[in-house]
C-alpha cells in the first residue's frame, strides 16, 4: 500500500465532523476521503510536507506544531471538502450494466440542481478554513518550523504548496 492511500482522517472521525450519516459505506467515504487528500490537501501543504503527514500518521510519530497542523488547520479544510465530493457519489451506483441512482425506504433522493446547491452552500465553508490553513503555514514556515513546506520542489511529478491567501489578505493567524 502506497504512503498516499493513508487517511489523514478516519470514517468515524469524519462522520462525528461532517453532516454525512454513518450508514455511508465504509469504502465509498475511503475513495473519497483519499480524493480530497489528493486533490485538496496536497495541494495546499505542497507534496514534500503532505508525505510526512502521512508518514507520521503511519508511523504514529505526529507531534508538535506537525499535530496541530493536522488537527487545527488540515481536518478543519478537509472534513467540509470530502463532503463536497460525497455529494454527488453518494446517490448514485455503477454496476456492470448501468450506471443509475440508488434509494433507500426511509430518504428520497435529492435532485441534481438540490444537491448541487448543498455542494454550493458546504463549499463557502471552506475558503474561511483555507486561509487559516495557509495563514498557519506561513506563519509556521516564517518562525523557522515546517522546513518541508518550503523544500524545493525536484520532482515533476510533485505539487509546490499554495501560498495564496484569499479573503485573509494574508493576515497572520497566530
């Protein structure tokens, strides 16, 4: 198993954070939890950071400012974008011969324009919890901590961080 397959958070955590409920398959919030990590995460901490994330959690070795990144800042933006990416996989089944909506007795499925208006509504939620993640980081990388979040980036395939600030204009968190 990769080092990226690694959750940063588990379903039971996400679930007791997130407005999703807990009879959402195990290996359907996986996909999706490891998706945001991906496509979310990574790119704000930059690759060489967010591997040794995921190399401490492994190695159950996340301490100090490494530990309240993770659980100030990280799972604060990631818990409201794994809900985005829920969203629209959650209704929906692909099997062998279709691709089609599931149901269940006691829920109605939501429409396409209702679920895309809860995506709409979940993700102002989450430019506040960016900017705090990045004001963290740069304040953290400016006190001389979080060296891999200013490591250079050598190899095609990794991700440099996102040091833009939105709405903050770059306001210090501390």
């Amino acid at each position: 198993m990769s080092i990226r397959d690694k959750q940063i958070i588990g379903k039971d955590a996400f679930v007791e954070l997130s407005y999703v409920d807990s009879n959402v398959q195990t290996s359907i919030v996986r996909v999706a939890i490891i998706r945001t990590q991906d496509n979310a995460i990574e790119p704000v901490l930059g690759t060489p950071l967010y591997k040794k994330i995921l190399q401490d959690i492994k190695d159950d070795t996340l301490t100090g400012v490494y530990e309240t990144l993770v659980n100030d800042y990280v799972i604060r933006y990631l818990v409201p974008m794994i809900e985005i990416e829920l969203a629209p996989h959650i209704n929906w089944e692909m099997r062998n011969k279709s691709v089609g909506t599931s149901s269940d007795e006691t829920i109605a499925a939501g429409d396409q324009t209702s679920v895309y208006s809860l995506v709409e509504q979940v993700r102002k939620s989450t430019h506040r919890y960016k900017d705090r993640l990045i004001g963290y980081l740069c304040d953290q990388s400016s006190a001389g901590n979080l060296p891999e979040y200013k490591q250079a980036i050598v190899d095609s395939e990794e991700t440099p961080p996102d040091r833009e600030v939105g709405s903050t204009l770059g306001w210090s968190f501390l």
